[in-house]
C-alpha cells in the first residue's frame, strides 16, 4: 500500500484545481488528526453553491461525434458530459438572445 502525503494545514491544498487534478491530489494526500481536530465548520458564504435539481436524460450520439466530443474534454480537463452540458447552455442562451432581438 503506498503512503499517503500528511496534509496538516488548509494552506498546503492546492487552489482552483480541476476535478482530475483534485481526484489525484486526494489519491495521494490526507488529512492529519491535527487538522481534524482544530478545523471549523464553514460559513454559508464559504460553501458552494447547492446544485439545482437535475434530471438524467438519453442521448444517442453517432460514435464519431462522441469521440470527438471526449477527445476535446480531455483536452480541457472535464468530463465529456460536463462539456456537452456547457455548450447545451452556451448554444441555448444564443439562441434565446437571438429570439428576443426580433
């Protein structure tokens, strides 16, 4: 079993990472007993935001399309869903911005 980097102070966490980046950070690191003991729960203003409510959905996808797709997420550091999400919302807010111009 490999061991584990100690992570005894919030400073030591690195800022801003991707979910990769924090899913391999957290695969090598933990938390100490020490910063256990004198962390504090945070503020509302220091949380994330709540996600809202979402709903799964099926796509079907011709298979050059979603390789593409998964070829440029991993070029950006996300998940393929993720990215086809962002430019569903992008290509939504366009077109309603389009539709209100008339």
């Amino acid at each position: 079993m490999m061991s584990m980097n100690p992570v005894s102070n919030s400073d030591e966490v690195p800022q801003n990472m991707t979910d990769k980046e924090s899913a391999e950070y957290w695969d090598k690191h933990e938390l100490t007993e020490d910063f256990l003991l004198h962390a504090r729960p945070l503020d509302d203003d220091e949380m994330p935001p709540k996600r809202t409510e979402a709903k799964t959905i099926t796509i079907r996808m011709d298979v050059d399309t979603l390789e593409r797709l998964q070829e440029l997420a991993e070029k950006k550091h996300k998940g393929y869903q993720t990215l086809l999400k962002q430019f569903v919302i992008e290509r939504l807010y366009e077109e309603e911005k389009r539709m209100h111009t008339f």
